[in-house]
C-alpha cells in the first residue's frame, strides 16, 4: 500500500509499507480521508521520530474485523480517533481523561492516517471508533477528532450561553472555535486575524464581527461590547498570547488551545495578570470519546459547517504539497488540507 511518509514539512515522500495485519480485537480501516492537522507540521514536535507516517483525523470503511470484534463489520462507514484514555487512572476518574498517560503516550494508528490503510488496536477500537452517521461525508467525519478537541477546549474555559467570545486566530482550530461557540450560544462571537481572507472565513463560521488582530482589536472590541473586552479569549495562535491578555475582561478566561513555539514563555507580570482581575487562564489538550460523539453530532445536525474551511483536496501523489501549503498557510490560501489516499 501507499503511505505518505514524513521527514520534514519539505520531504514528504510516497512510499510503499505491507498493509498491515490485525490482530482478533482489532480492525483494519480503508482511509477514504484523512486532513493534515496544524501539529503535523511542527518539526521540532517531530524532528527526534522521523521518518514516520503522520495522520490522525481520519475516516473510511471497515474492510477486516478481527473474530473477536463485535461491534463492527466490513463495510462499516466509520470515523476513528488515534489516543483514548485507560478510562481506569486517577486522572480518568477525577475527570481529565486527555492527560491520561494511556492516551498521551499509548495509543496510535499503524502506521498513522495517510495511509492507504491502517490498523487499529483493540483499546481504539473499544472506546474510539465510531459509526459515521447516515449523510455525513466522509470528508465532514474527518472533522470529528479536531472538533472534539475544540468541544473539549471550549468545556474546559466554562463557556456560558451570553458570553462575548473573542477567537484570536482565524486558521481552521480558530475557525471551528467561532463555529462552536456560535453553536453554543455565545452572546458575541469575535474572530480576529492578522489575514484577510482568514477573516473573511470567520464570518463564513458565525463570527459577528471579524477584526484585525492589531492596535485598533481593544477599541474595536470594546465598541461592539457595551464598553468591554471579551468574557473568553481563545488562543489559536501562539503570536496571540501577549494580546489575548490584554483582551480578556475582569473575571474572564483565556483558554490556551494552540501549542506554542519550542521554548515559549508566558509574558506579563503576575500583579498585572491577576491582582484584582480574577481573570482564569486555562488550556486543552486533544478530546475524549465522549467529546467525539459530542463532536459527530455537532457534524450531523451541521451546527458547526465543517466543510466550508476545506480549501484543498488532494490525492495521494499530491499529499506532499499539501504539507507545504498548511507549513505556508498565507502563501498558499489555504485553511483545511484533505488527502484522499485511495485516489
């Protein structure tokens, strides 16, 4: 089988892998879609495990079910998630499953999403695969594992029907976080960018305004707010974070979705940040399975439109262009990147 396999976001190279055998309790999948996430493209995240075959939001078909699965069987349309928590650790009982050492550090596809085919294990297949539902593309149930981690992010900041929600950063977690909060009941959505046509997009997902994330943001902001900033600002853009601390209202929350550069440090002094502005400042990480099933249902009622961030749908001899093109974003227009790796 064909496999895109990644040595830097600059040489990625198709190549040839053995479909991989399965064992009883596990599933061999046919990836009809798989997107390219942001941290596909980070090279110091990589750069010690190279080469490799990335991928991670992937959907397709059941072709092989090993004798001891029952819950799925060829030809099942289903849409799978790469890490699940042991369900069974502290961290699981006391209700953050994404940091569960299970999930950060024990569970994968083989040999990952961009992959003609790839097998997964027996603790993906009993709590992280799921059936596409009836009328959802392929394509749109890609989309679940990204916004299951949007879903468990916006969980996590406490976010409240009424609120003014300010997304700095319009790229595809940013674009999905206007979408969800919209969904949810969000006062004010605002979606900020230093782009154009990012911003455009935002408003394309529900945002009510979409500002340049500049000097003019505050003033802008606090026109379109009754006078103040915003009650959650959502990081999706490490460059953001000097002014998302500025942009958050007393008693707010600032959610740290977006990983940073290697060897970021938080600014600000702490008097600033915190003496008598009871501002909360929170982050994410990845989505449980109970995020994805809240994330597929989102999808299938289309309260999220998931689709209109696709910019790029590529083939698999193509797959390598499209890393370049989410490592270059700007240069190249591009939002969400689709590898169809049966074509």
């Amino acid at each position: 089988m064909r496999v895109l396999m990644y040595y830097s976001n600059q040489d990625v190279r198709v190549e040839e892998m053995p479909v991989p055998e399965i064992g009883p309790a596990e599933l061999l999948m046919k990836v009809n879609a798989s997107g390219i996430c942001g941290s596909d493209v980070m090279e110091w995240y990589r750069r010690d495990k190279v080469p490799l075959v990335l991928g991670h939001e992937v959907a397709g078909e059941v072709v092989e079910a090993g004798r001891e699965v029952d819950r799925f069987k060829k030809g099942d349309r289903v849409v799978a998630t790469h890490h699940v928590p042991c369900n069974t650790c502290h961290y699981c009982l006391s209700g953050h499953p994404t940091v569960c050492d299970t999930l950060l550090k024990g569970t994968h596809f083989h040999p990952g999403g961009f992959a003609e085919f790839i097998r997964i294990p027996a603790i993906n297949v009993d709590r992280g695969v799921f059936q596409i539902p009836e009328g959802v593309s392929d394509e749109a149930a890609s989309f679940m594992e990204p916004l299951a981690c949007v879903v468990r992010g916006q969980q996590n900041a406490g976010i409240r029907p009424g609120q003014s929600v300010l997304v700095l950063g319009s790229g595809i977690s940013g674009l999905l976080h206007i979408g969800l909060a919209r969904a949810l009941g969000a006062g004010l959505v605002v979606g900020a960018d230093t782009i154009p046509f990012r911003r455009d997009m935002a408003g394309q997902m529900g945002a009510d305004a979409a500002l340049a994330a500049d000097d003019t943001l505050i003033p802008r902001l606090r026109e379109r707010n009754e006078g103040r900033l915003a009650d959650l600002v959502i990081i999706c853009f490490d460059g953001f974070i000097p002014l998302a601390l500025r942009c958050v209202e007393k008693g707010g929350t600032v959610l740290f979705f977006a990983g940073a550069a290697e060897g970021a440090t938080l600014p600000g002094a702490l008097n600033d940040l915190f003496w008598r502005t009871e501002i909360t400042l929170t982050s994410t990480y990845a989505g449980a399975p109970a995020d994805c099933l809240t994330a597929l249902k989102l999808i299938r009622e289309q309260s999220v439109p998931v689709l209109h961030t696709v910019t790029h749908r590529l083939s698999m001899d193509e797959g390598a262009t499209g890393f370049g093109m989410v490592a270059s974003p700007v240069e190249h227009h591009c939002l969400k990147v689709i590898v169809r790796p049966q074509e």
